[in-house]
C-alpha cells in the first residue's frame, strides 16, 4: 500500500455528515452541472435583438439596465422546451463517465424550475410547459442510476422582501427571505427523492442563518451534502471560485465547478466555440488536475431555451467520457497524489497498491524522477494500451524509445508491491530543534463569510524529521492557551488541552519607529497589493505622526476595502517579541516579508484581538498588517507592545522515535467547523 506522509484530517472531524455517504460523494470526482432556467435560457444572451456581453448570460436580468421585471417575467410565457428530454440528459451525463447531475431549481432571477407552493414563479404555474423539470430529471436519474443534486440561490431578485439588491450577489438575507427560503428547500428535500448535494450559492448569510439552514437539510436528508458556499463555514465540502483550480492541495472536501465556457454558464446563443478538440482536452485537463489534488469537478452545460443541449457541448462531454472508457481506473475512488511536490510533465493520482501518471507532455530525456518513492514497483504498464519496456531505474522511471502520446493524455499504471511507501524528498534538515508553522507543511481548506471573503484557511501542520530527544515540550502564547489539539506522532493520537506553567521570556530589546498607512485597496482578504507586503519604505506609504502603540484607530472602510500598516523596528539582536493585534473583519499579518497569519472574524463586523510571538531579526524589522473590511463601515486597528512576555511550557506525552524519521500532524480536536483556520500561530514543539 502506498503510506502517506501527510495524515488526513480525523474523519469524525471533518464533517457532520455520515462516513460512508462523504467518501461515497468523494469518490464520484465527476459531475454534471446545468444552468438552465426558463427565462434566461430561452433569451440566450439576447434583449430586444442585442447581445447582453456584461456578465453570465444567466444573470442577465441584472446586467441589463433596461429590463423591468414585468418584460422579464413575460418570457416565461415563450417557454415550450419541445426538446427537453430528461432521459438523454441522464444517458449523456453516463456516457460523459459522470456519477451524478446537479441542476439549478432556482438562479437568482428567482424563476424555479419546480413546483413550489410559495410562489407562482415557477415552471409550472408561470410558462406553458406545465411540467414540474425538478421531478422529471429527478426520476430519470433514478431509472439510469445516476446522483441527483440540486443547485439553490440564496438571492432572489423576484423576492420582494428580498431587497434592496446591489452591484453585489453578496448581499445580506432578510428574515423574510431566509424564512422563505427554508420553505423552498424544504420542498426540495421533501418531494424529489434522494438528493445528493445541495449546491447553495451566493447571498451573505448570518451565521445563525447558515447553519440553520445546514441543520435543516441535514435533518431531512441526512445523506446530503451541503455546498459551502453556504457560508460561514457551514458547509460538508469547501467550493472553489468559478473556474479556479487550486495550485496546492486541500485536506477538507472540495469541489471545483467549471463551465465549458469561462464567460457564462446559461445558454448564450452568440458564444464562440472554438475547435472542440481544444476544449475537451482544456476540461479534461481540468478534471485531472482537480483529482489530483483530493477534489471533485463539477462540469457544467447550458442547454437552450427549448430543452436541446449544444451540440458543441454534448460533443466535448462525450469526447471526455471516451477518454474516461479507457482511463476511468485512475479517476474513480482515487487519493490524490501522494508526493510533497508536483510535476512538469502533468499530474498523479494513487490508490492502495497503485500509481497512476496522467503525462500531458513527455518529461525531459524520457524519464520521469518520482523522488521519495521508496520500495519495488512490480509493475508498468499503460492503460488502454498494451505497450511495454517500461522499467525502474532507483526512483527515474525510463520510458521507452518507442512510447509516444499521439497528442493524448495517457495514463502510466505503476502497481506497487505492499512495502512500498510516499516519503517527501528530504525531511526536515538535521539538527532542527523546533516545529513551527514556518517549517510545518500547511494543511488548507478554504473558509469566510460569503464568497467575497473566502479565503485559504490553514486547518492543519504536518512534519517529518529526525531527532535525537524523546520527550517533547509544547511552548505557546496566550493565544493558543485553552485550546484542545489533536496531535498524531507516528500514529499514536493524543488529545491535549493547551494549559502548561507560566514561563517570563526575556523580550528583545526593540526600538519602535513610526507607524505608515497605506490604502484602501479593494480585495479580499489573502490578496495583497504593490508589494506592501514587503513593508519597504516608498511613497506608497504616508506617515502617521500622531499615530502610537498601544491606541486603536478606527480608518473609514468599504465592503472589501484593505488598509495596511506598516511598522518599522529595531532589535540590538535577534530575539522574541509577543506584540497583540486588534483588528476587524480579517488580518493578514507580515513580518519582513513572510506572513504570520491570516484568518477572518467570524462574528463579522465586530472587532478581535490575539497574541503574536514575533521572532526579530537583529536590525531593522518591517511588521506589516493588512485589516480586511466586510461588513462594518469602519475597521479597526492596533498594535500593542505593552503586553505580557510570557509563553506557556507544556511536555507533549509521546516518544519520538531518537533513530528513524518521525511524522508529526497537528490539528485542532473537534473544531466548530473543519474549514476554520485554526489559529495556532504561536504553537512550537521543541525538540
């Protein structure tokens, strides 16, 4: 079998959903999506004879200034999709190699696509079709043994109550609205059968509401995953950005959706295509990638306004699913891969006695290094092909004279024998005497509010090393005091309360200098801007002459407005300093450089504080820190020097191994949610 070198997240803490429906959902990888409305399908990106180009041509009822909400009901009327056949959706998402289909019941147009007993808004009631769509997919998929998902707006721009609507489909939900809301998803969990994921989308829900929301469904359909963009980290599985494939790996579950054009998901008549060949390869890429790296995809088409789907799209599914015939072994129920790095030449997936090496290229001089793979290869062979001279050289894999790609992607099988394991390329240099999150191997997920402020969350440290000592001690501030940690050391767990003996540290001798404001930038919250970062001195930077430790200043702020700070001090040497940080809805803080931390406030709009233990360079020092804005008009912000200089001593009760390499995985015991940072910046394990 293949011994990983990072240890997953405990399953029982990775989410409220049963172990076997999760690793069920996480083995599918590939899914269908569909946008598909009444109205904004049958317009097709078109009003009055023009092309609507600003924004997704589903979304074109808010992109077009002058469409009154009567004319945009009114083509529902138009609505006779004659070749709509819920069958052959069923039967292409099963020859595309897709396990399941999740489809829009409801866009932001607030136009629903079932029954819905709230509002005559919807399919049935409001167009000549009369046919409740939700239903008739749902059962095909039942007859063709296909998961049947359903996506939901949050946002309603037929709601009444729902307004007032901005620029932003971040906006807050109404009471009325979430009661709303929680009507419609009860009849969605109630009258369509099994559903396998409920794929939420948009708005900025209070806490409160997201997680009763996730509640709900979770009580009526315990099997069913919840999308998080639900919010506030509400969700079973994290969702990335439209489009976004993440260059690192995440340890929760996730899902990228895709849509065969980037520049809609809705049927747009006037988009271009392109060649087919291009696209099918450009997707599959997509899907490789995404597994690779633990996730799922989620690949979405938009039929037209009369049921039909496009045919350069259906073409593009089934050109993958050709592929998937012949190479599905090394997409489904696959890990993602098990090496501490990525390669040139194209992407890894594994399962227990198996590699599998996706080539998009051949590598450089024909052979492929697999540093840290240790152990016998029994086995090489290409599927769907029945080449061989294959053979291990150490770890460099030597292909063949003769083998070539044809312009394919084809599939390396490597079967392992059962001794064979991962190992990263070189553990932690010798003579390491302390784990920290400098030198940790980061555990992600991705967290926030709403889908303005999500951001790459750190879940996670993982280490490997060798030591001489046996018995480790824990060191942390105030910060990390009280909390419960999971530790794993060698595959011995301990559950530990951080507590531990008061201990004074002798604080660097620092001279403070004057304090520089930068700003406001728009962006999230990770995002940084011009290289303030650094903390360089330059115009970009104005002085705060009043400005002193110690004091909260409130800087006037927008939605998603940044300002940074910038701190300039000195240290007689190099040494500690424990400094504490107010801020408001999101920090980002930096010190020469090199982030410290990075997290939100979930109490959104309020104000938090925390500890910092700042190892200074002898010299200069930049300290730079980012306060992100959300949801206040303000944000606040301070630097305290004057605070206590004291960490915490606490002896770790396990037994490192003093002759072979040790693997360490930290991570928080039973978090609220296992997409929240876990803010342990100060915590060291010494050596």
């Amino acid at each position: 079998m293949i011994k990983r070198t990072i240890t997953v997240l405990m399953l029982a803490c990775i989410t409220s959903t049963a172990f076997a429906q999760l690793k069920e959902w996480k083995d599918q990888k590939y899914s269908m999506f569909i946008h598909w409305g009444a109205i904004y399908s049958t317009l097709g990106g078109m009003w009055e004879g023009e092309k609507v180009s600003r924004g997704y041509s589903e979304q074109i009822r808010a992109h077009h200034g002058g469409i009154y909400s009567d004319n945009y009901a009114a083509v529902a009327k138009r609505f006779q999709p004659d070749q709509w056949n819920p069958d052959s959706i069923a039967l292409l998402a099963k020859a595309a190699g897709m396990k399941s289909i999740v489809i829009t019941s409801k866009h932001h147009d607030g136009f629903c696509m079932f029954h819905s007993a709230y509002t005559d808004f919807n399919v049935v009631d409001a167009t000549p079709y009369k046919r409740d769509v939700i239903k008739e997919l749902a059962e095909a998929c039942k007859r063709h043994g296909l998961k049947m998902g359903l996506y939901f707006s949050l946002i309603d721009w037929n709601y009444p109550q729902a307004y007032p609507i901005s620029s932003s489909n971040s906006d807050p939900i109404t009471p009325e609205h979430h009661d709303y809301n929680k009507k419609q998803v009860t009849e969605l969990l109630t009258n369509y059968g099994p559903i396998s994921e409920l794929w939420f989308d948009m708005g900025s829900l209070t806490p409160a509401q997201s997680n009763e929301l996730a509640q709900l469904v979770h009580r009526l359909q315990p099997d069913c995953m919840v999308s998080g963009r639900l919010g506030n980290d509400a969700g079973d599985f994290c969702v990335m950005g439209d489009n976004a494939y993440p260059d690192y790996k995440i340890a929760t579950p996730w899902q990228t959706p895709a849509s065969v054009y980037d520049e809609t998901w809705g049927y747009r008549s006037w988009q271009e295509h392109g060649k087919m060949e291009d696209k099918a390869r450009e997707k599959l890429g997509g899907l490789i990638k995404v597994v690779a790296r633990g996730g799922n995809y989620l690949l979405n088409i938009g039929p037209r306004g009369d049921g039909s789907v496009v045919e350069f799209e259906r073409d593009v599914l089934l050109r993958i699913g050709d592929w998937l015939k012949v190479n599905g072994e090394a997409i489904y129920g696959t890990r993602a891969n098990p090496f501490d790095h990525t390669f040139e030449w194209g992407e890894v997936t594994a399962k227990d006695g198996a590699l599998y090496l996706h080539l998009f290229k051949l590598p450089e001089n024909r052979m492929i290094q697999l540093a840290g793979l240790q152990g016998p290869v029994a086995d090489i062979d290409v599927l769907g092909d029945e080449q061989k001279g294959f053979r291990m050289k150490g770890t460099a894999l030597l292909l063949p004279e003769g083998f070539t790609l044809d312009g394919k992607i084809k599939v390396l099988r490597l079967r392992l024998s059962g001794k064979t394991q991962i190992l990263p390329r070189e553990p932690l240099p010798a003579g390491t005497r302390q784990l920290t999150r400098d030198n940790a191997e980061k555990l992600y997920s991705i967290s926030g509010g709403d889908y303005e402020s999500y951001y790459r969350s750190t879940v996670g440290y993982s280490w490997l090393f060798k030591t001489r000592s046996r018995t480790p001690v824990l060191w942390f501030t105030e910060q990390e005091k009280g909390r419960k940690v999971a530790f794993d050391v060698n595959g011995e767990q301990k559950v530990i309360t951080l507590e531990g003996e008061r201990t004074e540290i002798p604080a660097a001798d620092v001279s403070w200098g004057a304090m520089y404001l930068a700003g406001p930038h728009w962006g999230g919250i990770t995002w940084t801007h011009e290289g303030l970062e650094k903390g360089t001195p330059g115009d970009k930077w104005k002085l705060q002459r009043d400005w002193k430790n110690g004091q909260r200043y409130e800087l006037p702020s927008s939605r998603n407005g940044n300002w940074y700070v910038m701190q300039e001090l000195t240290a007689a040497k190099a040494g500690r300093r424990i400094v504490r940080i107010t801020s408001g809805d999101g920090v980002q803080v930096f010190l020469n450089g090199r982030e410290q931390v990075v997290h939100n406030n979930p109490e959104r709009g309020g104000t938090q504080q925390e500890y910092l233990l700042l190892d200074l360079e002898a010299g200069r020092n930049s300290l730079v820190v980012k306060c992100y804005n959300r949801f206040a008009d303000t944000t606040v912000f301070s630097i305290d020097t004057d605070v206590p200089q004291v960490l915490y001593r606490q002896p770790l009760p396990v037994r490192f191994d003093a002759k072979g390499i040790n693997r360490c995985h930290v991570q928080l015991y039973q978090p609220a949610s296992p997409h929240s940072d876990m803010r342990l910046p100060g915590l060291v394990i010494a050596l």
